[in-house]
C-alpha cells in the first residue's frame, strides 16, 4: 500500500490548536523574556516628557478673509503654521534666555541616542568606565553659546498636531518630571504672548477689509432693489392682461376641438363620397350629402330607363331601333348623374376648406394666447431669481454689518486666537525607556523564540497522533480510531461494547468490522490476523470486540487467541482452566472439546494455552494453517489474536495462513521509527494489511492534532452519539 503524500498546509485554525497544545512551553518562555525586560528596564535611566495642549480657536478669521466663513482647508493650514512658530528657532531662544537655561547641564550635551543608551548600558554591565565619564561636558568650544543651547533645547522639544483638530500639543523632554512641565509651560505662555501682540495689528487690518466689503455689499444690494421694483412694475401691468387670456384660453380650446371633429367628420364624408362615385354606387342619401333632389330623379329616369331596355331586349334584336335609343337616353342620363355628382363633390370640397381655413385661425389663435401665457411665466420667473438674489445680498451686507459692530467692540484684541486647555504637569512615569514598548518588544522577542521552540517540538513528537500520520508514514488507510473508555464506566471494553452498542466505541468498531468484511463475497470464510508492534497497544481488546460484535450481527464468528506468550481471551470466557489451542494443535484433543460459547453474543471461541510449546512448529502451515482450512467452511470469520511483531516472529508465522490484517498502534505511545521498522521486518504481511487503528484515543486531546473538519466531526459525532 502506497502512502499517500502528507498534506504541507497550515491553517490558521490549525496553527491555534498546535499553540494551545503547547501552552506550558510557550508561558515558561514568556516569563523568561518578560523576567529579563524588567531587569533592563531597571538599568537604563529613565527621560520623562511633560505635556501641554494649545488649542486654535478656529472661528478667528484672518486679513483677507471674511470672519466666520473660513474654509476647513484655510484652519488647516493655519493650524499647521502655528506648529511652525511654537517649534521655531526665534521663540525657543527667548525661552532659553527668560528661563536662564544657559547653564542648565542638560542642554550642554546632545540628547542621548538610542546608540549611546545601549552602549552606556553595556559599559555598565561590564564595569568599565565610560569614555570621557572623567570630562567636563561645559568645556566644549562654541562660537555662538545661544545657538548650541537653542539646538539642545529644540532637540527636546516636540511638537505636534493632534490629528485633524486644532488641537497642539507641546512636548519637552528633561530628566527631571518638573523642569519637563515647567518649560513645557513656558513655550505656551510665551506663544501666547507673542499671539496678544500681533493681535491689534491684526484687528486693524481686519477692520479694514470689512469696511470695503461692507460698501460693496451695500451697492450691490441697492443695485438688485432697483432691479427688482422695475420688475415688478413690469409684471403688475401684465397681471390684468392674465385673467382674461385664462378664460380665453379655455374657451379657444373648446372650439378647436369643435372644428378638429367638424374638419375629419367633413373629410370622411368626402371620402365616402368618392369611394361611392368610383365603385358606380347611388351616392348616400340626400341628407348625407345636402339636399340634391335633381339627383335622385336622375336616379329614377335611369332605372326606368333600364327596365324599358330590358323589356325591349326580350321583344327585339340587339340593333332595333327602339333599343339603341334606349341606350342613347341611358347614357345621357348616366352623364347628367356624374356631372351632378361632381357638382356635389365640388360643394363638400368648399364646405371642408371652410373647416379647415376655421381649425387654423383657432390654432394660430391659441398659440398667441400661449405665447402671452409663456412671458408672463417668465417674468415671474425671472422676479423670483431677482427675490432670491436680492435677500442674498441683504443678508451678505447683515452680515458684514453685524461683523463690523462686533470688531467695534474690541472682542478679538482681548485675547489671542489661541488658548492653553491642558497645562502640564510634571509625568508620573518616563517616556524612556517605555515600559510597554520594552515589555512589547519583549513579549514580541519571546512569542517568535515560543513559535521556533513549538515548531521544534512538534517535530520531535514521535507517536501517531492522527489518521493523516498513519497514511504519512506508513501508508496504510486508518481503519478507526478507538476511544478511551473513561473508567467511571466500570466495564471493560469489550463488556462496554454490548452496553452501548450504539456509542462512539461500538461505531468505531464496527467500521473496522465493515472495512474487514468489504469486498468480493467468498464462498469461505474469512481469516483476519489483529497485531500490534508493541505489547499493551490493544490488539487482544480489539480481536474480543470484532469477535463479538461480529456474533450479534450474525455472522459465525470464531475468535483464536494465538497468542501463545500472554493468551488474553480466555478472560472472556472466565477463569476455569481448559485446554486451549497449544493442546489442540498438539493433537492432545479435539475441536469441538476446546471450542467454547461466548453466552452474550453467541461468538465461538479457541482460547490460548498456559503454556508454551514449539511455536514455529504450531504456527506454521503444518500446525495452525491446517486449523484454519478446516475453520473456513465452518465460520464465515476467523479473527486470530497473535504476538506483537516487534516481541516475536509470531505474527510473520501465522500470516501466509490468512486472508487480511489489522495493525493495531496505541495512539501517541507507539512510536513512529519502530512502527514503520516492524512493518519493513514483516514482510510476509504485504498485501494483506487492510489499515490500522489508532487505539486508546484520549478525544479531549485528540482534538487539539484534529483539523478544522475533522474537529467539527467529532463534536457533530459525539452530539450524535449523545456523549
């Protein structure tokens, strides 16, 4: 049997279930790397940072632009200037010179790097003193002493936006809490200060612009006034005009659909007319076609005309006299009826022109009353944008009115366009080195050497944890895998078995049953041989519960205990001695004397023998495989319990005699190597090992090696399964 090639992939829940197995390896090595960064942390010396907050009040306006309308754009680049100024050179100098900072020892030498800090702690550490530890920082040369102690101040210095409000944050960093809150102070108040003395210039301008704003709003708004009362009156003297070409609009509708039906009514008559005329039809009747009385006698004169020449026909030939004058007046009657017929049509044609001359006059009509209508619409139109454009302006001059009253009352002089909302106050921890940024990193360290060290283990693990390891390695199809009964159950196994023939442990079985059973029917029965590689991996357990569940399905089941170091089944069937297969394959008894009755199940057993006897010479073809020939007609199965592989050649003896083997591991204990070793070794069992099963399984932990789907099997199982 081929292995089938192991599967490479990782699932994240997968990667869970190897961390949660390896719990206590990766918390040792997290309380290791946590321990050593505290005890960093308590070496190198520690920097605090103080705090303050500065907000921009972002309703102040500036010259130029219109207070109270400024563009989120406009406060933000405002926002990012007043960054500028409080980190600017020009203020940092006027702190350090207020705040006499020249002499003050943290300012004499540049902030500590990252570098310097772990090369002072390794100094440290190693008990050597730190180079030019024995020097004086104050003897440093310096054309310009302001400027090195701005740079050292401005080093320490942060600041910063936070995020999109107007909010600054001011940062300095000192070894001591409360020189940190102090200047951190200090570069706010002094901001401020500068802000209160910029302000009149500013309100000034800002004055200014207002007023010229203020006059151009005035203008325009008169402007639009004028425009809208000359419009108006405009509109007022059409307004009368309105009424009337309302109701004569109503009624021109009317009458053009009057003459619209009098128009097609004339037209279909018309049409009648000519269709009558062309098929040599009588014409409708008078009242039909207006009153055409000559016609109508015309009619009567020809059909008189007719009969008298048909009447003639039957006295005289075809040219008698009498009847070419009947014809003669026939026809003139037939020309006189025409030229009256077209005389009538000529009539309706007059008729329908005056219907159609009427039709357009109330058409052109309408439209002129429409186009009024139209203008009218217009105007108004045109007056309500007028409205609209006016109240803009009128609010727009308000507004600049209202502004200007509110300068006048010197609001914006009396305080900057920025206020202090948090004032510092000396830390209570360092801002280096971070405790949890050291603890993160720490903690960051440990977790990847935990994951190398998981990693490591999991490819020391030596036993058979799940069914994919039995097709890795040894290439065999995992037939089951057998629970661990809990002992609270107080029954063995096979006893367990006919309790619940319904649980997990009986179903497991039974698909080895199955998978035994599968195939081709014989007309014999079949021999199957349970091994183990090791002694207490429950080969003997499993041989007892495939006998007997094999018995209750009714199947003629014979179970041998062939294993004749440590025969186990006789336990089955109670501790009176008897003799057993050894005896039996001595020639000592007969079959039927050793064969003994499982009373539960019906399963017929061949216990082993108390002692041992030539096994090579039993086991052989000549011994045990004649037993089996003459136990195939008799049982349609033969399940033999025989030694583990790796104690004895047993197993390699009994195999050419059978028909299929079971290779029984115990889950997490048989090792790999040695599993893969007894299979390399017993090479009689090739092509007659069906699968193995995984015995003893602990389901708790089994399933922390179990798949996402195999995981969520087994829970649907065990619902299933009512465990």
């Amino acid at each position: 049997m081929s292995a089938a090639p192991p599967r490479n992939e990782l699932s994240l829940l997968e990667l869970l279930l190897v961390l949660r197995r390896r719990a206590g390896l990766i918390a040792t090595i997290l309380l290791i790397g946590c321990g050593l960064s505290v005890g960093v942390l308590s070496l190198v010396p520690r920097t605090y940072v103080a705090s303050t907050l500065v907000l921009i009040d972002p309703d102040r306006g500036r010259p130029g632009e219109a207070p109270g309308l400024a563009q989120g754009w406009v406060d933000s680049a405002l926002v990012d200037s007043q960054v500028q100024i409080l980190a600017s050179r020009s203020l940092a100098r006027e702190i350090v010179i207020n705040l006499g900072l020249m002499d003050d020892p943290e300012l004499l030498a540049p902030l500590p790097s990252p570098g310097r800090i772990v090369a002072s702690l390794w100094e440290r550490l190693a008990g050597t003193p730190e180079a030019g530890a024995g020097s004086d920082p104050r003897e440093e040369p310096a054309d310009d002493p302001i400027a090195e102690r701005v740079d050292r101040f401005l080093e320490r210095l942060t600041v910063t936006r936070e995020g999109r409000t107007y909010a600054i944050a001011v940062n300095f960093k000192a070894a001591d809490p409360e020189k940190a809150a102090r200047i951190a102070n200090a570069v706010a108040e002094h901001y401020l200060l500068a802000q209160l003395a910029s302000k009149v210039e500013r309100a000034e301008r800002a004055a200014a612009w207002l007023g010229e704003r203020l006059a151009a709003a005035k203008a325009q708004h008169e402007a639009d006034l004028a425009a809208l009362a000359a419009l108006r009156e405009r509109a007022a003297a059409g307004g009368e005009r309105a009424g009337r070409d309302g109701e004569r609009l109503l009624q021109l509708e009317r009458e053009l659909v009057a003459a619209s039906l009098e128009r097609a009514a004339k037209e279909a008559r018309i049409t009648r007319l000519k269709e009558q005329i062309r098929r040599g039809e009588p014409i409708a009747p008078v009242e039909d076609l207006g009153s055409s009385t000559l016609l109508q006698n015309l009619y009567a004169l020809k059909a008189q005309s007719l009969r008298r020449e048909a009447e003639l026909k039957a006295e005289y030939g075809e040219r008698h006299p009498r009847i070419v004058d009947a014809r003669r007046e026939i026809a003139e009657l037939q020309a006189r009826i025409e030229a009256e017929q077209a005389t009538i049509l000529r009539e309706q044609e007059g008729l329908l022109q005056i219907a159609r001359t009427k039709e357009q006059t109330l058409e052109r009509e309408l439209e002129r009353v429409k186009a009024r209508a139209a203008e009218r619409e217009r105007t108004s139109q045109e007056l309500e944008a007028l409205e609209q454009r006016a109240e803009i302006s009128r609010r727009l001059y308000e507004s600049y009115l209202g502004q200007i009253e509110r300068s006048a009352q010197g609001e914006a002089a009396q305080r900057p366009d920025a206020r202090v909302i948090s004032e510092a106050v000396p830390p209570s921890a360092p801002a280096f080195p971070q405790p949890r940024l050291v603890l993160s990193v720490a903690l960051t360290v440990s977790t990847i050497v935990a994951l190398v060290a998981v990693y490591l283990a999991e490819l020391a693990e030596k036993g058979f944890r799940t069914t994919e390891d039995l097709r890795a390695v040894l290439g065999l199809a995992p037939l089951a895998t057998l629970p661990s009964l809990s002992r609270r159950t107080g029954a063995a196994p096979e006893a367990h078995l006919l309790e619940r023939p319904n649980g997990r442990f009986a179903e497991a079985v039974r698909g080895v049953l199955a998978s035994l059973l599968a195939g081709p029917v014989e007309a014999r029965g079949r021999v199957v041989l349970i091994t183990s590689c090791l002694p207490g991996e429950g080969k003997t357990t499993l041989a007892m519960c495939l006998g007997r569940l094999a018995a209750v399905e009714g199947l003629r089941t014979l179970l041998i205990d062939a294993d004749l170091r440590r025969p186990r089944v006789r336990e089955l069937l109670g501790p009176e001695p008897r003799p057993g297969l050894v005896e039996l394959l001595g020639g000592e008894c007969t079959l039927e004397s050793v064969l003994r009755l499982d009373p539960p199940t019906g399963l017929v057993v061949l216990p082993g023998s108390a002692r041992l006897d030539r096994p090579t010479r039993l086991l052989g073809p000549e011994g045990l495989g004649r037993l089996l020939a003459a136990c195939r007609t008799r049982f349609d199965l033969v399940i033999l319990d025989t030694a583990p592989l790796l104690a004895v050649a047993d197993a390699r003896l009994i195999a050419p005699s059978v028909d299929r083997a079971v290779l029984v591991l115990r889950w997490g204990t048989t090792a790999r190597a040695l599993a893969a070793r007894a299979l390399a070794d017993a090479r009689e069992l090739d092509g007659k090992l069906t699968g193995a099963v995984l015995n003893r399984v602990d389901t708790r932990k089994a399933a922390l090696w179990a798949r996402p789907g195999d995981r969520a099997a087994r829970l649907a199982l065990a619902g299933y399964y009512g465990e």
